[in-house]
C-alpha cells in the first residue's frame, strides 16, 4: 500500500466523476457493537468504487477493523486519522489507496487517546468536517465507519456526514440503542449539523427464518418512523472469513447474497436505480414480552 500524497483531481481510469454533484457524506453508526458497520462501509465503498466512482473510507474505531480489513497494517502505519484529527498532518497525508478501489485514512490504537485530547479543544465537534474539506473536488462519496459508542468520534462523524445509515443487527439488544442514536442524532442536528438526514435502517446479519428477527424490524420501523431498507444483508460466514485476506466480500465471495445485496444498495446509492429500496415487506409479529426497546 502507498499514501497518497500528490492527490490527482483528474479521475483515474476507469474512474468517473459524477457530473454537476456535490460531495456525498455518509456516516455509518449504530452504538452496538458487531451489527456489520465495518463490513457495511468496505462492502458499500468497494460496490461503488466499482460503479466508477471515487470513494473514500474513513475508519474511525480505534480498534481499526477497517484498515486491517482492506489489507493495511494498523500497528506499521506511519500517520493515520489519529494524527488528522489532531492537526498534525493534512489529511491528504495520511490516506492509502486499497486493493479493492477506494481510498482509506486508516485507524491505529493511538485512536483511543484522541478523544480525550479534543474534549479539551474548542470545536472539537468540526474536527473531521474541517480535515475533510481539502477533499471537496476529490471524491464523489465518504463513508465515515464510526466506533461502537457516542463520544466525540462519532459526534465527528456524525457533524461532518450529509447522511446517516443505521446498519441494524435483527436482535434486541441492538434494537435498543437505535433511539439512543436518534436521540444524539436529534442534538446534532439542533447544534452542529442541522442538515444532517437519516437514510434509514439496514437490517445485517438477517435470518429471514426467525420470527424474532422480523418483529425486532417490525417494531423499529413502528417505532422510530425510520425506513427499513431492502435487500436485508443476509448472515453469512464469508463475511467473517474476508478480513484475514485483507479484501472485501466482493472480492472473496462475490456470488454470496450477503455481497450482491451491498451491490444493489451501491447502485441506489450511486444513483444508478430509480427511487429508494423498497421498504422491506415485514410480516406482523410481536416482540416477546419484556423484550422491546427500554425494558
């Protein structure tokens, strides 16, 4: 892997711009962890990438499942976004270009102390906002991959995104930090970001089969008002075997459901469909008793 440091705005081949388009933002979030935030943003960064586009991934969890999962060495890296969100260096510094197409500003354990160092700085909300401006003409989508919490990072995150996508494990103790998320979600957009929209939930890790896991759909989109979008990632074990290979599921096991499921999600995402994802069909159960949201 080699940092990009001399950043060419002209399209690499193969590679288009989109046309007349802004700068898209998205942060991918939800508080819990293991619900496929990490597998979602190389999933969906890697199917646009393919589409033509200029991507770039941001990993904001200390634990660097992204870099580590698109082939980087976290503990041999030189610079990361530890170091950007500091003000050390440029972030144009520190991205790697990938095997798989996007571009990356990679994630090491220095991560972990940063939030303590910009709880002492005024504006420390904007400091991924402001790192990120240098890449204006640069990129046509972001995907911001944030850490299983609501500190700093993911007020970052969530401060510098357009949009938010709520990748959803079909299980209880997932279901219940969604209104948590909403709710800094809700103070984000009445202080730092106003014009910060959700894109919905995206159900991961989804066994069609159990009853449990459509009524926990069911409750959330009930709920939170918030759209359920389709295809649900269907549970696969390729997805945990794809990061000791340093590549995606599109590159290891593309003809798995899981892999053209984020395929076709790219293409909404890209513009490429017509419309959104229909809004998941999910039959009427009930959640068991004692086992909703806050109980």
């Amino acid at each position: 892997m080699k940092y990009r440091r001399e950043r060419n705005l002209t399209p690499e081949p193969g590679r288009t711009a989109v046309t007349g388009s802004p700068r898209r933002t998205i942060a991918v979030a939800n508080q819990k962890g293991g619900v496929a935030k990490t597998t979602t943003v190389a999933s969906l960064g890697v199917a646009i990438a393919d589409l033509g586009r200029r991507v770039l991934l941001v990993d904001l969890d200390p634990q660097a499942c992204l870099t580590f999962s698109l082939g980087l060495d976290p503990e041999g890296l030189e610079l990361s976004v530890h170091d950007v969100l500091l003000g050390r260096v440029s972030a144009g510094m520190a991205v790697h270009a990938t095997g798989d197409g996007p571009d990356l500003l990679p994630s090491t354990i220095d991560l972990a102390g940063c939030e303590t160092v910009l709880l002492t700085r005024t504006g420390r909300e904007y400091a991924l906002r402001s790192a990120l401006e240098e890449f204006a003409d640069d990129y046509d989508l972001v995907l911001l991959d944030c850490p299983p919490s609501l500190g700093v990072l993911t007020i970052n995150a969530l401060t510098a995104a357009d949009e938010l996508l709520i990748p959803l494990q079909c299980e209880t103790l997932s279901h219940r930090g969604v209104g948590q998320l909403l709710d800094t979600v809700h103070d984000v957009q009445r202080l730092t970001n106003r014009d910060l929209q959700v894109l919905g939930v995206l159900p991961t890790l989804f066994d069609a089969r159990t009853s449990h896991g459509r009524a926990v759909l069911a409750d959330v989109a009930d709920r939170y008002a918030l759209k359920v979008l389709e295809p649900a990632i269907a549970k696969s074990i390729r997805f945990a075997e794809a990061p000791a290979t340093g590549r995606s599921i599109l590159r290891t096991s593309d003809r798995t459901p899981g892999a053209q499921a984020y395929r076709e999600l790219a293409r909404w995402l890209a513009g490429e469909c017509p419309g959104p994802p229909a809004v998941l069909e999910i039959p009427d159960v009930a959640l068991p008793a004692g086992a909703e949201a806050g109980e």
